[in-house]
C-alpha cells in the first residue's frame, strides 16, 4: 500500500501520524494531570468543611457540658439527692423539694 503512494504523501502521512500520536499522549497527560488536580481540591475542600464541622461540635460540646456542670454543682441539688433517700416517695414530701 506505501508502495503506491508518492514521496510527498509518505512524508506528509509519516509527520500527520507522528503528530497524531504525541497529541494523543499529551492530551491523555493533561487529562490525568487536571484529575489530579481537581481531586486534591476536592479533597482539600472536604478536609476543611470536616474541619470546621469538628470545630462547631466542639464548641456545642463544650457548652453543653457547661450547662451541665452548672447543674451538678448546684449546691441546692446535691443537698436535695444526699437528703433523697427513700426510692419512689413524693416529691412534695422529699426534703428541700420547693
């Protein structure tokens, strides 16, 4: 088949062909390298979302367990359940019930 085509149209065929290959493996390397690209983003992104979403749980936590050491340390309440010691009695007999 080359031996029918002239000089000029085995040149031009032999430099289309040669073009042809490096853009394919150049546009195959520019794909991988903008995935790789895009996926670091992505998991950068998340990482910080994650991040920020830990931060306000904790905040909340740290709240939360204000509230309730506000309450186990109420002076009233532990003088109330050392005084509470009789299982399912009324609450209006109980002791420092008000």
């Amino acid at each position: 088949m080359l031996n029918n085509l002239s000089l000029r149209k085995k040149i031009l065929l032999l430099i289309g062909g040669t073009i042809t290959v490096l853009l394919i493996i150049a546009s195959t390397f520019f794909v991988k390298h903008i995935a790789n690209l895009s996926r670091e983003n992505i998991e950068n992104e998340a990482q910080s979302y994650l991040q920020t979403e830990q931060l306000s749980m904790q905040s909340y936590f740290a709240m939360y367990g204000k509230m309730v050491s506000t309450f186990v340390n109420n002076p009233h309440l532990i003088n109330f359940f050392e005084n509470w010691d009789t299982r399912d009695q009324a609450l209006e007999s109980a002791p420092g019930y008000n």
